[in-house]
C-alpha cells in the first residue's frame, strides 16, 4: 500500500523518485512529489505510474517529500494523490495510513475548504490551525485518532522535514548532510537508522535532529543498524518478478534448510497444549498447513483464523499464537497479535522481513528465508512459509529432521529444470477441489489463479461437491483436483467421475501411483509436503494464464503487496 520518502541532500528529486519505485511492489495507483523551490512548496502529482514524475526530476531541490498512494477514502485520481496542502500553502505532508476521526474533523473546517477526498488534507489543515513549526505538529496530533506515518514540509523552515508517527512505520536515517526519511527500511542502502515509536514527532534537518515523546519530552533516539537479508538470489533475467520468485523457491528452500540446521527456534512446545495461527489470504492458507501438521505430525490442538475475522479471541492458558506475515505489517494480523499480546499470550510471528513491525512486537521471530518477494501474488513465501511450519511441527512432535524438506527442495528444482508452461483450458468456471491437505493446496491455487488472472474460481473440499456446488458443473467447467492422499483416493476418484459424468473437464494433479492416465503426475516426497511442489505448477499455470491475456502478474488491479490498513 502507500509508501512515503522524504529526502534532504542535493538533486533530491531524483532520488526520491528512485525510492519510489522501489516501493512500487507495495502496490499504490498514484504518486506525488512536494519540494522546496525559491523558498514555496511545489507539488507535482501523477495518476498512474512513479514514471509519470520523470517530468520534474531533472529540477533542482535540496529537500522533498514523495509518496505513492493506495486509494482508501477517495478514489484513485491526480487530486487525491499526496502530497497535500493545507489552505493557506504553509504545510504540505504526505501520509500513510488512515485517520479514523477525519469527517469529524472536515465538518470542523468546513467541506468548500477541501480539494481532495482524502483524510489526509484534513491533517494538512489541522496543523496550519495550529501555526508553523513542531508545537503545531504537537497539537495536531492530539486531535488525531487513527493511523498515521506523516511526512511534512512547512513554509517556515525550508531546511527542514517534520516527522509525526502512530501505528504506521517510519524511520529516519542521517549522514553527513544527507537525510533520508521513509516508511519502508528497503529504501535505505547501509548503516544506521532511528526508527520512530508510536507517538513520536519531530524534525531533521542536514544536521540536527530532534525527537518528542507523546507526552510532549524531548528524547534521543536510539540508532540500529540497517539489517538487510543474507539471501543471495540468481538474477537470471524473468519478464517478471512473480516468475523469478517462483524460480527462486529451490535456493530459498536451502537457505532456510541452513538456516534451520544452525539455529534453534526457540520455542518450548513442552509448554504449549493449544496452538493458534492467524494470518489473511495466503497467509491464512499457511495457517491451514500449520493446523494439519502440528494436529497430524505432533498431536497438539490446533487452529487456523483469517485475521479480519477474529473479534474476541479467546484464550485457553497454554496457548502458542503463531502469526504468519510476509510483510509483518498487515493491518489486520497485527491488530490481532496486539490483543493476544494484552491477553498475555505468548506470540510467535513467521516473517520474510526481519525488521517489521510485528517483528518488533512479536516473543519470537522466525524468517521465512524467501529474499524479497515483489509481485503482488506471494509465491515462495508461501512454500517458505509452509516449510517453517513443517520443521516447527517436527519440532514440536521431537522429530527434527530435514530429509523431506530437503527433497521436496530438489524436486521443485527438477520440476522448474523443465521450464513447465501450463495452459489454461478456455472455461466459463474453474474449481479447485482437494481432500485434507490438498483442500487448502486448492484454496491457496484458486487465490493465486483469482488475483492475478481476475478469472471466476472457486475452491471447496472435495466432499462438498455433491452437497450443493455440482449443480454448476456443466460442459463449460474446468476443475482442478488435487489428489496426493492415498488414504482418500478411492473418495477422490468419486468425486472425479461425478464432475466426468457431468460433462466437466478434470485436470487430476496428483502424486499417487496408480490414477487416471491423463492425470498431470508429481514426485510423491512426503504426504506433508506434496502440496507445496504441485502448488509451484499451479503458481505457474495463474502466472503464464495472466500473462497469455496480456495483464501484468506482478501488478493485479485494486491490489496492494502490503494491506496495512484495516
Ligand atoms: C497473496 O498472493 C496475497 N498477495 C495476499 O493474500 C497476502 O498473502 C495477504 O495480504 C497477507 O500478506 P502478509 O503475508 O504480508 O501478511
């Protein structure tokens, strides 16, 4: 979702809009950039592309501000997209996240006063209210209820940035007349960054920096070092980032393998009777793995929540809650890990970025060891994902072992060797159907196929299919089964021949032995892990199905990599 850079140095435009691109992969639908020239505030917005601002990068600015925007209140335009002014052009901001009293607020002022539809031009206005300078930024925030990271130039002090933040990241870095402020750690290159707790507001100029607590106290902030993964990935050249990162999984499947071999996770599962796993989308399907293997391989209770969903959990003593989050900054999981937190639960976070806000906030921190995924569609974090909790669940059942995983790793090695393409067979319907396991390797290939192809499907266990969903099957439907379960065969195979006699297409995905002959056949490694390297063909099948119509997989409309607003 929305991502935001402020910078003070020289040619600053230029480098502003090199951050914004780099969190292009968060998803947004414009960009903007506000800048100092001859002592006013100039802005220059674009819908569409971070390209669009390639216009003004040759100008000259020494401090600026930039930001791509994800339309929440207001439609995607050029006159919601940030920054904005407050009415009389002293301040202008830009500003993730979402300020919950913002109607409220716009009543106050007045609706003829306002330019755009955002919440955030109410907070422009806000601190123009309250005057110039960091007592108005102190004010301001007192009015404010939701979340913000907020990034402001104010006519004032034309050398200086000013820094507001709540419940949304922001982070600052400062070097030898360089600054850098910005809401993603990606953008910063080495060294050493503050990194700014909720609360906190202030200013930074080339060299001096400044920083007040809630409570309005001057404070010094602590520097950390800018951690950056140790994952080395092929830069083999892909039309895409989503088929690169599905041909990434194998070397990110050894390093977790290292990874795992030299570092315990830390968990007592002696102390556990209860495991909860909350996660949204993908992640959500994690989740799923995670009940089947901590039920099936070590016998510990189990269960899996979409994080949106869970109002009021309730927590039985003895419970573990693991937290699945690629970005560790989506909205809903986190608000859910903060409620467990209040109940005194003991919380685990499984994450591909290290210096998140949940990991911040999170007992314990495990790494999906994924590298950067950039395409919207997760796809070897999800694999990554599943495989920490896999090891987990062997843990937790005192059979550490890493033989399956290590297999399952060549065997998706062996399967992209072959450079699969799968078509898509012209379809008015898609299914996707599985028993157990293969249920949620259906939801998960469905999601994958949904988001980036914009293609009707639907994925149910295979069970269902006679209770109510058969009445759809017809000669337009193409279902995908998946069936690696030697136990449930035989009740696949039912369900199968039900959508056959029915004039449906079935492409039968499975790892046993003995079924249909057209049946599409993967390496059997392990009734756990089967799953995962037939989900890198369905992976492939949405990716070459989205790329065939020509849409951009990496960049499905309306959807943002991060969702870190609620
Ligand atoms: C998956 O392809 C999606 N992009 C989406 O469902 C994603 O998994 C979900 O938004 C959760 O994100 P997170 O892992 O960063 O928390």
């Amino acid at each position: 979702m929305c991502g935001i850079s402020g910078r003070i140095g020289t040619n600053v435009l230029l480098f502003l809009i090199c951050d914004l691109q780099k969190l292009e992969y968060r998803g947004y639908d414009s960009a903007g950039l506000g800048y100092f020239e001859n002592d006013n505030i100039k802005t220059f917005k674009v819908k569409g592309r971070v390209s669009g601002l390639n216009k003004v990068k040759k100008k000259c600015a020494s401090i600026g501000i930039a930001h791509t925007r994800w339309a929440t209140h207001g439609k995607p335009s050029k006159a919601n997209a940030h920054p904005h002014s407050s009415e009389n052009g002293n301040w202008t901001i830009v500003h993730n996240g979402i300020i919950e009293n913002a109607k409220q607020l716009k009543q106050e002022f007045g609706d003829e006063h306002f330019k755009s539809q955002t919440d955030t031009e109410v907070v422009a206005h806000l601190l123009e209210k309250y005057g110039d300078g960091v007592e108005a930024i102190k004010a301001a925030m007192e009015r404010l209820k939701g979340s913000y990271a907020i990034v402001a130039l104010n006519k004032a002090y034309p050398d200086t940035l000013f820094v507001m933040k709540n419940k949304s990241p922001l982070y600052i870095y400062q070097s030898e007349g360089q600054v850098t402020v910005t809401s993603d750690i990606i953008t910063l290159d080495t060294g050493f960054y503050y990194d700014l707790e909720d609360g906190e507001y202030g200013f930074v100029t080339a060299e001096k920096m400044q920083i007040f607590n809630q409570k309005g106290k001057k404070i010094k902030k602590q520097l950390l070092p800018i951690k950056k993964d140790n994952i080395i990935l092929p830069q083999k050249p892909f039309k895409h980032h989503m088929l690169k990162e599905i041909y990434d999984t194998p070397t990110c499947l050894q390093y977790l393998i290292d990874y795992y071999k030299n570092h315990p996770t830390g968990v007592d599962f002696s102390k556990y009777e209860h495991i909860k796993l909350v996660g949204c989308g993908t992640a959500y399907h994690t989740a799923l793995m995670g009940v089947k293997f901590f039920e099936g391989i070590a016998g510990v209770e189990s269960h899996a929540y979409i994080a949106s969903e869970v109002y009021k959990p309730i927590l039985k003593p003895n419970t573990l809650c693991i937290f699945i989050s690629q970005s560790g900054e989506t909205a809903d999981t986190m608000e859910v890990m903060i409620n467990a937190k209040k109940q005194g639960a003991e919380t685990l976070l499984i994450t591909n970025r290290m210096t998140s806000t949940m990991a911040k906030k999170a007992d314990i921190v495990l790494p999906m060891m994924a590298g950067e995924e950039v395409a919207v569609a997760s796809t070897k974090a999800y694999t990554c994902g599943v495989s920490v909790l896999y090891l987990l669940a062997l843990q937790a059942a005192g059979k550490m072992n890493f033989t399956n995983l290590k297999r399952l790793q060549s065997e998706i090695a062996k399967l992209l060797s072959l450079s699969p393409q799968p078509r898509l067979a012209r379809c008015k319907n898609v299914f996707f159907i599985g028993r157990g396991m293969d249920d949620v390797s259906a939801m998960e290939g469905c999601l994958k196929l949904k988001e980036i192809t914009y293609i009707n499907s639907i994925a149910f266990a295979a069970g269902e299919l006679k209770h109510g969903t058969l009445a759809l099957i017809d000669k337009h439907s193409l279902v995908f089964a998946l069936n690696t379960c030697a136990e449930r065969a035989g009740k696949m195979q039912a369900a199968i021949e039900e959508v056959r006699s029915r004039g449906g297409k079935v492409v039968e995905l499975t790892t046993l032995p003995a079924t249909n002959k057209d049946a599409v056949k993967f390496e059997h490694i392990d009734d756990n892990l089967d799953g995962l390297l037939i989900m890198v063909y369905l992976q492939l099948l949405a990716y070459y199905a989205a790329a065939r119509k020509g849409y951009n997989p990496d960049k499905p409309r309306n959807l943002a990599k991060s969702v870190t607003v609620i």
